[in-house]
C-alpha cells in the first residue's frame, strides 16, 4: 500500500478519536430533543437573576460538551431556540444587555455565545430585583385584598405594617408607575381600615409619598433598618382609684392613739370614737402628716376628709404639696384660711403632674393635726419614652459644603435621602473630617444612635468613630468594626459614663466627605434628672469648673420656679440643704460673676420662706456666700486625693490607655489623651507603688508615640 495513502487514513483514524474523546456524536444527539423540549415547554418564563443565570448555565453546560459533535442542522437549531428564549426572559427581567450571542453559537465559538449577567445591589431595579418583584407585586394585592378578618390588635396592625414596608423598600423603585401607584392607594385604603379597627389616632401610610417613591416616608418608621414599623399602641388609660390606701405614712408627732395611719385606712367617717381620726401633739409649729406612695402616679385629684364631730377648724389655712423624689412639683393653699373647713374638700391637680409623696401641713399656727381621711386618685405613670438629648443642640463640623449643616443631624427628621434637606455635609478639602454636637449640660449616657444617608454614598461613613468628651476630657470612644456603614447603628455606653460633647470622625481617606442623617444621645433617667452632675472631691481642677458652672442655670431655674413658697420647716430644710449642697460642692470653683447672682436669689427666697414660717434669725447669709473662696487650681495638692483612691484608679487609667479602640488623629483628640494622663500623674503619682507608676508610664509613651506618628508630628 501506497505510504501517503497510509498515513491519510492514519490522520483520520486519530482525529476520529480525537473526535471521540471529547464528545460522543451518538449520545449528544439523544440529549438534543430533551433541551429543545425543555426550551418549548416553558409555560413561565424564569424572571429573575437566579433562574435567567441557570437557565444559561444549562445551554452552556450543553454546548461545550456537546456542540463540536452535532450536525450542522442541529446546532444551529439550539443555537435559534436559544436566542428566543433568552430574549424571552431579559426581556421579562428588563435587562439591556443580551446575553447570548447566536452568531458566536452557529460558528462553534461557545465560549463567546454566553454571557453571565452579573447581580446588582438593593435599592436599584436591576437583575436581581425587577423579576422576583415583578413575581410578586400580584401577590401582594392579593394579601392586601384576600384579608379575611381585619387585624384587630396591636401586633397584627404591626405586622401587616412590615410586610407593606418591606416590599416597597425592596422592589418599590423596581415596578411600573401604574403598579406602583395601585399598590400605593390599595395599601393606603386596608391601612386607614385597619387604623380604625385597632383604635389607633394617627395614620402609618403616606400614599403620596408612597406613589413619589419616598418610600423611608411612606411608613412610619424606618424600612431600611429591617425592622417593621412600630406605631405607639392604643393606650387604653386606667380609671384613676385610691393610691394612697394602706400605703407608709409618719407625722410630726402623734397623741391620744390618733396614729397617721388611720389616714388612708378607707374610712372617712369624721369621729373620733370610730377610730379613724389622725392626731398631732399641740406643743410646736409646722405639724405636718406625709404618705409615701411606693411608685410614682399620675394624680389627677386629692380628697381631704375633716374631722367633724368638733374641732373642724384646726384644719383651717391647710396646705398640701405633692413631691415627685425629693423635689416638690406643686402645692395647694387653703383659700379661706379664715373659715372652718368643710368634711370634705375636692383638689384638682395640673393634668399630667407625677407624684410619688403627698404631705398635709398646718404652717405658722399653734394648733393639733387631724385628718379623717386622704384619699389620692391616680393612675400609675406610664414611663416616658427615652429622651434624645441632643435634639435641637449646638452642633459644629469640620466645614460645610452642598448646604449640608451642621445641625440636619439633630433635626428629629432620619430621612437618609439629600433631597429631603436632612442629611449634613461636609467639605473635602480637610484631611480631619469631624461633625460634634455640644449637650451643653452632663448626662450619664447610655445609647447613641448613628444614622447613615442612604440615597447614596453609604459607605463614607465606613469605620466612622465616636468620642464621648466630659468637659474637655475624651472618655469613651467605639469605632465601628470592619464593613459597610449601616443605615442605622445603634451603639451602648458603658454604665455611668458622664459626658457633654459627642464628636463623629471618619477615618479618611483624604479627600472624602462626612456626611450624617441623624444623630441621637439617650441618657439614663432613672436615677433622678439624669445628669445631675458628681463632682470630684474639693479639687478645682479646671473639669471641675466646667461641670459646676454648668449646674447655675439649672439651680437658679429651681429658685425661680417655686409655684408657692415652702411654708414650713421641713421645706424650708429641704431648700437650704439643696442651695448648701451645691455652695459646698461649687461654691470655691466659681468666679464672683457666677456666684454673685446665686447668693442673691438664694438670700430673696431664704427671707422669704423665714418670715413665713415666722423664725426670727435669717438662716443664710448673702456675704458670706459672695466672698467665695474661688481657686482654679490646675495643678491641685496631692493632699486633696487618697491614697486609696489614686490606687483604685491605676486599672481604670490602665484600661484608658490599653483599650484605645482606635488612637486619636487629630490634634485636639492627642490633646484631650495627654490631658487626661496629665491629670492623673498631677493628682495621683506620688500616692501609687513604682510598679504601678512604671507601668503607666510605658504604656501612656506608647500610646503618645503612636498617635504622634498618626498625626504627623515630629516632636
């Protein structure tokens, strides 16, 4: 046989088995009738991302395998059914781009023929969103119509509220104008039916702002944090009953069996041989009957019962005031003190006036005490709302650009959308990025809450952190951990943390912006006002002096604002021991301009209340008050601070220093952490153990290079 003739059919003979090796001709033409099948039978054409992705992935799979072994009749027959298809549902999910190539098919180019359409980002209508929203917007009108029995409680009306959020934060910016716009008035006809049906007062769907596409309007709370909206439910308020009944009670003092309690005992007969009469000694002034109410009430009336079978103008020129803790909230003065009193006598309270002490008093007459009955009508006091703090504050930031100030962060309005004039905005040409609301008294807080814009550029605030300062001293900061900002961050602060300034800072780079919706600071109000402020020991550190003229205007607003004069000793004790308190604890940190008004409105009230009570010696003396003493000491004698409380603050100045969740970056920030180290080895290095101070002291040179080098400084 000819050699070139062998090697011809040698040549075929391997490109047969090549041929072989890569596919068989035999078993890919079996598959063809079952992917054609597939293409003919879909009834609903796949209409989001995952199935467009699968149903691509299929013919790919096939034509890689298979397509260099069918005829030419049958690949150009998958590759036609395949356009179709394909065109079928980008066309259903709304994508621009086609993702099959037929040409690139016929041709045997498989790996040109398909495309892979890549995934797209909540809150714009692109491959994920547009086909499974499409999907289910029928359903959704469905739910809105097909309720069977109206939601007729709170958690229910709370519920349907969630779903409704959910779906417009998700695909409202994904469905046509018409869809939107019928979803939005369906939605907004079965909420106001569902408002009436619970009993609610106020209305959580906003259609027009629904059919805008203001979609963190539409409901009222805030879709993007995931939650669904929490409308306040129905308060259904308490008939107000007898509170004080059986309740703690003293007396000034007490004779003839007429102990106090037989005062909310619930019997109001007036005679004494019941055994229901209350009774003072006679030997002194300001006899006074108190009941402690265990809780605090709302009190809308107090019903005082006489004794009537004699003596029923011992009651005459009564007075009753009402306390919330230790301070008094509003009194009552006999209008005829000149007249008996009559069995019983109907006070109306101020509406909303929260008291947790009721006390009876007869001032400036030398007469006995008795009372039939006190009968305080109440409700308990709800417990108010935690108070966002920095609302309507000073606020300050690195600089202002695209009208964004300072103060939309403190605004009361979450709206991360620009467009709604809520959100700040600095400039970009500082390398130092900061936005800081002044609180402008202290407050031990326990929460911040950090609000992000949305619209756009979320992840400016990537890494943002926060400084609580006391005074001009950093106490705490968080930097939030590695990730994309979210839309709302919600941060604790550890227990009695005090603080007056709050700053934001972002890391950089240079060349960014910082940008807020909404910041919010919670304080604890569970202790009294909240920020009533501690101060140090008698050391005027200049701190000190910050905290102490931050406490005038409130003091002074106390002074002013008594509604009527305490009448009797007891109150009168209670005013000089709060005015003595605070001159023993601020009077030595304060400059003459500060002390001058305080001693003078102090001394009016004193004389006052002494003249009515009758007491001949003035218990307050106005010189005295005014010459102070007033040292700012910023250097303080180290006699001031014990020894045990140097060594008790060595882990906390410790921890200061070792738990820097990120070192500061700007001068004032290194300023404020020398500071603050500075302080301590003023008042404290002479008192600790040299293993001690050796130890604060490399970690505070740590810490200080390592910051220096973050700033840039050389020195």
């Amino acid at each position: 046989m000819n050699l070139s003739l062998i090697g011809l059919l040698l040549g075929v003979f391997l490109q047969s088995a090549v041929a072989s090796a890569k596919c068989s001709a035999i078993k890919c033409g079996l598959r063809v009738p079952g992917l054609l099948e597939d293409m003919k039978v879909i009834a609903d054409p796949p209409t989001d991302y995952e199935e467009l992705r699968s149903f691509l992935g299929n013919v790919k799979v096939f034509l890689e395998g298979c397509g260099s072994c069918l005829q030419g009749s049958q690949l150009n027959m998958i590759c036609d059914k395949t356009e179709d298809a394909a065109e079928l549902l980008q066309s259903t999910i709304g994508l621009d781009k086609d993702f099959f190539n037929e040409e690139a098919c016929r041709s045997g180019n498989f790996a040109e023929a398909i495309g892979t359409p890549a995934p797209t980002t909540n809150g714009t209508c692109g491959v994920i969103d547009k086909g499974r929203c499409a999907k289910r917007f029928p359903q959704m009108i469905s739910d809105i119509f097909s309720v069977l029995s109206l939601p007729n409680d709170y958690e229910e009306m709370k519920d349907f509220l969630g779903t409704v959020s959910t779906f417009l934060y998700k695909c409202g910016s994904c469905m046509t104008e018409n869809q939107l716009s019928t979803l939005c008035e369906y939605a907004d006809d079965a909420v106001e039916t569902l408002t009436d049906a619970v009993g609610l007062n106020s209305d959580y769907f906003d259609e027009e702002a629904c059919k805008r596409g203001r979609f963190e309007k539409a409901v009222a709370a805030d879709p993007s944090s995931g939650t669904s909206p929490v409308p306040a439910p129905p308060v259904t308020k308490a008939e107000p009953e007898n509170v004080a009944i059986g309740k703690p009670t003293t007396q000034s003092s007490t004779e003839f069996g007429g102990v106090s309690s037989r005062a909310v005992d619930g019997n109001t007969s007036g005679h004494i041989k019941d055994n229901s009469i209350t009774h003072t000694g006679r030997m002194q002034q300001n006899r006074w009957w108190q009941v402690d109410l265990l809780g605090k009430f709302e009190i809308s009336e107090i019903i005082l019962y006489n004794r009537s079978d004699c003596c029923s103008e011992r009651l005459a020129g009564f007075k009753v005031s009402v306390w919330n803790k230790e301070h008094m909230v509003w009194n009552y003065l006999d209008p005829t003190p000149d007249q008996k009193p009559p069995h019983k006598t109907v006070i109306t309270l101020p509406k909303n006036t929260i008291v947790s002490k009721v006390r009876v008093s007869i001032p400036g007459r030398d007469t006995y005490l008795s009372l039939a009955e006190v009968v305080v009508m109440g409700v308990p006091a709800l417990e108010s709302p935690p108070k966002n703090i920095a609302l309507g504050k000073p606020t300050s930031q690195s600089s202002t650009g695209y009208g964004g100030p300072s103060s939309r962060a403190i605004d009361g309005n979450r709206s991360g959308n620009y467009d709604d004039n809520s959100v700040t905005h600095t400039l970009n040409d500082d390398p130092k990025q900061w936005w800081e609301v002044n609180l402008e008294e202290r407050f031990d807080i326990v929460e911040i809450r950090v609000y992000n814009r949305v619209d756009c550029c979320s992840e400016r605030l990537n890494g943002f952190k926060v400084t609580i300062f006391d005074g001009d001293d950093a106490v705490w900061n968080y930097k939030l951990p590695a990730g994309e900002a979210p839309y709302e961050s919600i941060i604790a602060v550890p227990k009695k943390l005090w603080g007056s300034r709050v700053r934001i800072t972002i890391p950089g780079p240079e060349g960014q912006f910082l940008s807020l919706a909404e910041v919010e600071v919670y304080y604890n109000e569970s202790e009294g006002q909240g920020h009533e402020s501690v101060i140090d020991e008698k050391v005027c550190t200049i701190a000190n002096q910050g905290r102490c003229a931050a406490k005038i205007p409130g003091l002074l607003r106390d002074i002013g604002s008594l509604v009527a004069p305490p009448q009797d000793f007891a109150e009168l004790k209670d005013f000089l021991g709060t005015v003595s308190a605070y001159l023993d604890q601020c009077g030595f940190c304060l400059f003459y301009r500060q002390l001058t008004p305080l001693c003078d409105q102090a001394n009016k009230v004193v004389e006052i209340l002494t003249d009515n009570i009758g007491l001949e010696e003035d218990y307050f003396n106005e010189e005295a008050c005014k010459q102070g003493p007033i040292v700012i000491d910023t250097k303080p004698a180290k006699s001031f601070v014990s020894k045990a409380q140097c060594t008790k603050r060595v882990p906390e100045i410790a921890k200061d220093i070792f738990d820097l969740i990120a070192p500061p970056t700007d001068f004032v920030e290194l300023k404020d952490f020398l500071g603050h180290v500075s302080s301590f080895f003023q008042e404290c290095g002479n008192s600790i153990m040299p293993s001690q101070l050796s130890m604060i002291c490399d970690s505070a040179d740590d810490a200080a290079e390592k910051v220096a080098e973050t700033i840039g400084l050389g020195k």
